[in-house]
C-alpha cells in the first residue's frame, strides 16, 4: 500500500485500533476500523498476528521496538518488510524509520513528551528526519500538538490516555489527523 493510501485510511479512519494482546486482536478484527497498530509479538508470532489483520482487510502497522527478537538495529524493518504483510512500522528510531521508509514501508516516528527537553529534542528531531507521519505521546496534548503542528507540515496522530470523546476531539482540532488507543470504548467512538 503506497504512502498517500495509508494517509487516506488515516483520514478516512481517524481511530487507530492499538493492540497489545491476542484478546485485543480479536476485538480488533471484529471491529469496522481499518487501522491497526501492533504492538506486541515476536519474531515467531508477528508475521501470523499481520496475515491475521490483513486477512480483515486491516491497514497494519508494526511497532517494531515492541516486537521481541528484534533488535534496534535497521534489520528490524528489513524483518518486517520482507516476513510480514505489514504496511508500515513505528517506531521511536529517527534511523530506523529512516530505513523503513527507503524500503518503502509507511512510516511513523513516536516520540513520548515527557518534559520540556524531550519537546525541544523532538523539534529538532522533525526537522532532521524523513517519515510519512509522527505519532505523540501522551495524546491528551492538544497544546504541545498545535505548537509540532506549526513547525511541521507532517502529518500527527495522538496516542496514549485517550479515553474521552472529548480527547479525541481536542486532539483532532489540535491538528491530528488520527488518534490511537487501546481502549476498546474509544473504538467504537
């Protein structure tokens, strides 16, 4: 799936379905959503978990530093690409995503704010990177989204806390063109 189809999806399917487990991959598949984030499995299990997805017609993008057995190294997306159906990774690795992208995987850069220093570091992150899109972490931001909004024409998914209609609603204003979440009640919104 080309880079300006995941997009469309993302637009058209503004809530991710974030999946940690197998009950979660089963709800998942029971569910009308079409984006899929993984993140979970293992280098046995995870080429299975996306012909699952994709089998239900899903969008599926793999978390690979949450895949065990794969290492932070480039080989990580070179794994996927050629194991697995996957249609893209995430990842918290500006080079890996780097990588992934020239293997012409869809990309997205995850980046936690936890303090001031890790918001500065992601401004000059932005601007050094070449991804499809950056997911930020926690989602319930929307003023920390509006001040990446204004220094990137990146696209910006919000993931992490989100729980109320109200949060998605604040973090789509704020500029996101997704949200992602584990929680099954927020898919359904």
């Amino acid at each position: 799936m080309s880079s300006i189809s995941v997009l469309e999806e993302l637009y058209d399917n503004p809530v991710i379905m974030a999946i940690k487990n197998n009950k979660d991959l089963h709800k998942c598949l029971e569910s009308e959503n079409r984006v899929v984030f993984v993140l979970y499995g293992n280098i046995e299990t995870i080429p299975h978990i996306v012909k699952k997805l994709k089998d239900a017609n899903k969008v599926v993008m793999v978390h690979e530093d949450l895949i065990e057995g794969l290492s932070s190294s480039n080989y990580a997306a070179s794994f996927i690409k050629n194991y697995t159906q996957a249609d893209g990774v995430i990842s918290t690795r500006p080079s890996n995503v780097t990588y992934a992208r020239k293997l012409g995987l869809f990309t997205i850069l995850r980046f936690f704010l936890i303090d001031s220093i890790s918001f500065e570091n992601m401004k000059q992150t932005i601007k050094d990177v070449n991804c499809d899109a950056i997911e930020i972490l926690p989602g319930v931001l929307p003023d920390q989204m509006k001040e990446v909004k204004k220094r990137t024409n990146m696209p910006l998914i919000a993931g992490g806390l989100i729980a109320k209609r109200t949060e998605v609603i604040d973090a789509l204003n704020a500029g996101a063109i997704a949200i992602s979440s584990s929680n099954y009640k927020v898919w359904l919104m």
